[in-house]
C-alpha cells in the first residue's frame, strides 16, 4: 500500500508526523478513511478516535475538534485537543466532561448548545469505549 506524509498538530505538541498508509479521521460529516492520492478537501472534527495505520501497525488519537487539510502531497490535522490513547486516563476523560458540560450549560445559542452536547455525549461513548 502506498504512503503519504501525515502530521498531527496539537496546540501543545506534534502528536504524530510521518508516512502512513491510513488515517480514519473521526470528520464531523461521519468517520472517513484517507489513503495516498486522496482528492484534496478540507473538513472539521468532532470528538472521537483518529486511528494512524502504517507499516508498524495502528495507533489511535483521541481528538477534540479541529480541521484536516489534505492536499496534494498529504494531510494535516490542526486539532484543538489530542491525546494518544495510551495517554488517556478515567481522570482525563471525566474532567474533559466535566468542561465540555460546563461550556454546554453556558451556551444559549441553539446551535452552539447542540454541539456541545454532542461533544458530551461523544466524550462519554469515549470513556466507554475506553472502558475507563
């Protein structure tokens, strides 16, 4: 399978960078698979798992939001929050709720407070997942 470079950028940190194979990116329309040569486009994030598959097997990202970028020579996510899986706790993922819920109950615009329902309601799927 053919390669493309990929990077994914956190305020914080550089979470991933390098040649994959695939990046299933959890986009805000539904989940989507990238692969080499992916017709260039640019969409948001929602709250889930971005999994980075390569020759080494696959790592899963929990991301928070954000926008992928894929053009002609890869792709890059701008996340608003990233944390590898292996990095995420039960303590983690229950203050992320606690915020997310918090910013939902300040939020009167019906749009926004839809939102960032789902983001709660993403975050808690996570947190089972997780089994955390």
């Amino acid at each position: 399978m053919a390669s493309f470079p990929f990077e994914l950028v956190s305020p914080e940190r550089i979470i991933f960078s390098g040649d994959v194979e695939t990046v299933v990116i959890p986009a805000s329309e539904g989940e989507m698979t990238l692969l080499a040569d992916h017709a260039p486009m640019m969409t948001s994030l929602k709250t889930g798992f971005l999994v980075v598959g390569s020759g080494k097997g696959e790592e899963r990202i929990l991301v928070q939001g954000g926008f992928v970028d894929v053009g002609p020579k890869g792709a890059t996510v701008l996340a608003e929050r990233a944390m590898p899986v292996s990095e995420v706790t039960g303590d983690i993922l229950s203050r992320e709720i606690s915020r997310a819920e918090t910013a939902h109950e300040t939020i009167e615009d019906p749009v926004l407070k839809a939102e960032a329902a789902d983001t709660v309601a993403q975050l808690r799927d996570v947190k089972a997942r997780l089994g955390l």
